[in-house]
C-alpha cells in the first residue's frame, strides 16, 4: 500500500472518529437505546445518510480504480467538514456528550477497530485481506450509523457487565472499638 493510500485510510478514519461524537451524543441521548437511535437516524439522518453513502460509492470506486489523489482529496474535505460540523454543532448545543463509562468504552472500541482496520490494510501482504480491511474501514468510517450499530453490539457484553457490577460499600476504620 502506499503512503498517498495509507494517509487517505488515515485520514478517513481519524474523521469517523470526530464525527462519532454527535452519534454518541444522540445514543446517549436515548439512553443506549438502538430502537431509540434507529428513528432519531430515519428522522433527522437521511440527507447526512445518503451523503455518507455516496461518499462511500465514490472513494470505494477510486480506490479500486487505483487513483491515488482524488480519494485523498476527497478524505481531506470529509475531514475539513466534518470538524466544522463539530466545531458549529458543539458551539451552539447546550447538551454535551457525557463522558460516562460506556461513550469511553465506545470511543476506545471505535479507535482500536478502526485502528487495526487501518493497520492491517498498511502492512499485510495478502491483497483480499488489504481490499476487506480497506472497504470495511471505508464503511465504518464513512457511513456513521454503522460504526455506532457495530460498537453498539461489540460492547454490548461490557455494558452489562458494568450494569450488573454493584458497588463496593465503602470501607470506614475510624479506629472506634466495638
């Protein structure tokens, strides 16, 4: 793979990250709840959804195709508008992203994914591993609903984990005899 290549997964996936914190926000919102979620997305997501899905088509057909500049230009505008979307949309929320213990479990599963996604499709020699990992890092990355859907579900034993976890009662030695 080359650096033009790995600079585009890079930079299509640092942007995925980004975005995910709005799709948080909305799960969260929703109190973890995917039903809750899936109407929020068929509600208010179907332009930014059918966006996303075209971007897919089109960096999936340049990268096939072998172009090495078009997608990384194209990686460099989802970036630019993606943190302008988060910078505009943070600046005139009044609800921030709670940063509790299930957004952080769902933000380092999103990073290591992709993470390794991106990973594998740099250094494996094998070309159908490279183009799975390549595809599948674009989707992820690209199309929010799914990475939030996929996280959802790989942190799903996690989150009830935690749930079921009750909290130690403090210990209090006040140096009081009996």
């Amino acid at each position: 793979m080359s650096y033009i290549a790995f600079w585009t997964l890079l930079l299509i996936a640092a942007s995925g990250v980004i975005s995910f914190y709005r799709q948080l926000k909305i799960l969260q919102k929703n109190s973890y709840s995917l039903p809750g979620y899936f109407k929020w997305v068929i509600g208010s997501y179907t332009t930014g959804f059918a966006l996303s899905a075209v971007l897919y088509c089109a960096l999936t057909i340049a990268i096939k195709k072998e172009m090495e500049i078009l997608p990384l230009v194209l990686a460099a505008v989802l970036m630019l508008v993606r943190v302008a979307i988060f910078v505009i949309a943070n600046k005139n929320s009044t609800k921030k992203l709670l940063f509790d213990s299930r957004v952080k479990i769902f933000y380092i599963t999103a990073i290591v994914m992709l993470g390794v996604l991106v990973v594998i499709a740099t250094i494996s020699t094998n070309a159908t591993a490279v183009n799975i990992c390549r595809m599948v890092c674009l989707l992820l990355s690209i199309i929010m609903p799914v990475l939030t859907c996929v996280v959802w579900f790989v942190t799903l034993p996690i989150a009830k984990f935690l749930s079921k976890k009750t909290p130690k009662e403090p210990e209090t030695n006040d140096g009081a005899t009996d």
